[in-house]
C-alpha cells in the first residue's frame, strides 16, 4: 500500500480554473501530506505549498514526457499517477470525424495508456500505483456520448489486462465516477441521472487509493444499478428520450 504519508510524491491531472474533480483532490492531497505536481492547460496558482503546477498539454507524447521529467526535477519521482483529464463530446454518434474522434482517444485512451507505460519504465519492479478515472460510463454507454463512451471502454479494457500482469506491490486503480456536476456540463447539456458532486468523488478517490482499490465506486446508487441488469436499459432509455429533446433544440 502505498501511504501518502510514506510516499508523499504525487502526480495529478487536472484542468485548472475551474470546478473539477482535479482540483477538489488537492485539499484532501495536502491534508494527506501528499507532495503534488498538478497539471493543466490554463493558469492557475495554487493554494497549497504542497502544490507545483505547471501548463502541459497531456494529449501527446511530448507533453507526457515533459511532465515526468518536471515531476523527476520537483519531486524526484513519481509514486502514485492519477490519470484524472478527460472530456467529453455530447452530439450525435454521426457527427464524429476523423480528427474529432482523434482529439477525444488521444486524451481520454493514448495519453493515460503512454503514462502508464512511461511509469512502469521508470519504476521497474518497485512499488507504484496507477489511477484512471474511468467513468461510469464505461459500465454503462449513453446515447449523446457515443465517442466519450467508446473512449472510457477502451481504457477501462486496456487497464484491466494490465493489472494481471504486474506483481501485487504495482496497483492499477479504476474509479467510476457517475455525471459529476462540474463545468465538464456546459450551457444546456443536460446531466445524466444520477449525478453527484465533485467533492464527493475527490473524497472516495482518496479512499479508494489508500485502500489500493481495483474499483472505486463513488456512487452506491450506480453500484446497484450497475448489478440490476434490468435497470440499465430504463436508465438509457431515459437519456435517450433527453438526447432527442436537446438535439431538435440544437443540431
């Protein structure tokens, strides 16, 4: 187990200025004791002195490898990664092209997935722990996130073989946030039920972590549904007749 007080070096992904689960971590981080290099594509200071935060772009080879070697300069190392960046299209499944459906895997899937490996590079045979957030999502696809959805199935499938494959002292982490009420839902994007608040997810995210948890399930309500066959295709039903009413409006 990798405890934040024992092994106080960090790395997190978050997108800054605003209301994110990347940025509710990092209170419960410091509190942890944890050291933190935060990532994000804006300005933004910090309020902890636990906290370096640099502007990296994380959709591509470079920006990862840029933010493993700051991470070498300010922390000297990386113990626990957490794969948090992430964002979503709403619109029509035929509405994807080429390039946005490259744009949406190269953040969601390529980015998480080149991290991993450039962790367990790094760290060889010594104790580490990989955190994604994988969504909900992945358990349960909805109309109007077609390409979102394709995205969080991917990683989820990717790190689940993955895990098999390393001894018991590296940890692969999924946690399955459900619609978390941040910015991620702009204008008039309608939230999925059920939904839940973004401290909520940071505060099972530290947990789980502790835990060395495979599954982190914020949300007890989706967990149930999630083992209720039946209730699934009521709930994507139900987003389904949403996605119709917010499409005539607006596509």
């Amino acid at each position: 187990m990798l405890e934040f007080g024992e092994y106080n070096l960090q790395l997190v992904e978050i997108e800054a200025c605003r209301l994110t689960i990347g940025l509710e971590l990092l209170p419960f981080l410091h509190k942890k004791g944890a050291k933190v290099l935060a990532v994000g594509r804006k300005e933004f200071k910090p309020e902890f002195s636990s906290v370096t935060y640099i502007r990296e772009d994380i959709s591509s080879q470079e920006g990862i490898d840029n933010i493993f070697n700051m991470a070498e300069k300010v922390l000297g190392g990386v113990d626990i990664f957490i794969a948090n960046a992430g964002f979503a299209y709403y619109e029509s499944a035929e509405k994807a092209d080429w390039l946005r459906t490259e744009t949406i895997f190269d953040t969601n899937v390529l980015s998480p997935i080149y991290a991993f490996h450039t962790l367990k590079k790094i760290k060889g045979n010594e104790p580490f722990q990989f955190v994604v957030t994988a969504s909900a999502i992945s358990f349960l696809p909805l109309p109007g996130y077609a390409l979102y959805s394709g995205t969080k199935h991917a990683i989820q499938g990717f790190c689940e073989a993955a895990r098999h494959e390393l001894p018991k002292h590296q940890v692969i982490t999924l946690i399955h946030p459900i619609a978390t009420r941040t910015s991620f839902f702009k204008d008039n994007t309608p939230v999925p039920f059920p939904s839940q608040t973004a401290t909520t997810v940071a505060k099972h995210y530290i947990k789980g972590i502790e835990q060395d948890k495979a599954h982190i399930f914020p949300s007890k309500l989706f967990w149930f549904i999630r083992h209720l066959s039946v209730l699934q295709p009521i709930v994507q039903k139900q987003e389904a007749h949403r996605f119709d009413v917010w499409r005539g409006k607006n596509e």
